[in-house]
C-alpha cells in the first residue's frame, strides 16, 4: 500500500495556506486578536523565536504545551462562523445608527 499525504517538511503538523477548501475540515487556528487589542503569535513564531534564542527540545517542547493550554482550537469552518456572527453584529448595530 502506498500513502500519499499534504504536510508540512519539518513536522508534520501546520498547515500554512487555508486556500484549498479540502483541507478545511483539518485546518485548527485560534484567534488572532486578545481581548486587548495586540495580536497573540502564531504557533510557528513561539517556537522560532526559541529556537533562534537557542533554547533546546524540552523547553520548546513545554513552549508548545503552554501556547496550546491557552487557546481554543477551532476548525476553518468554526472560525468563519464565529466571524461572520461578529460581523452580522455589527453591520446590525451600524444600520441601526442610520
């Protein structure tokens, strides 16, 4: 048997383009904003930016296992929904101020 699979090179597990519609039942994201206002760092930069300050498999591997104990994780799909109940929102509250 042979398997044929989309990944990424180094391990498997970020995909990073949301381009093709077949991948979005497998696509997990977070949301980009805090509640503050200042965007929260991908993944992908949380660990880069260790491995460039030189820090080594265990603590990248504890990094990883914060980012991810902090966030939700949500399908392509979910995160359109969310957005779009967001956006129905405010253009509602907008076409009321007219």
């Amino acid at each position: 048997m042979l398997l044929i699979a989309r990944t990424d090179a180094e391990s498997a597990r970020l995909i990073s383009s949301t381009v093709d519609a077949r991948d979005h039942p497998h696509i997990r994201g977070v949301q980009t904003r805090l509640p503050d206002g200042s965007r929260r760092l991908a993944l992908a930069e949380v660990l880069d930016r260790a491995e460039a300050q030189g820090q080594g498999g265990a603590e990248i591997d504890d990094l990883e296992a914060k980012w991810l104990s902090e966030v939700k994780l949500t399908t392509f799909d979910e995160g359109k929904e969310v957005i779009l109940y967001i956006l129905g929102g405010a253009v509602l509250r907008a076409s009321r101020l007219r």
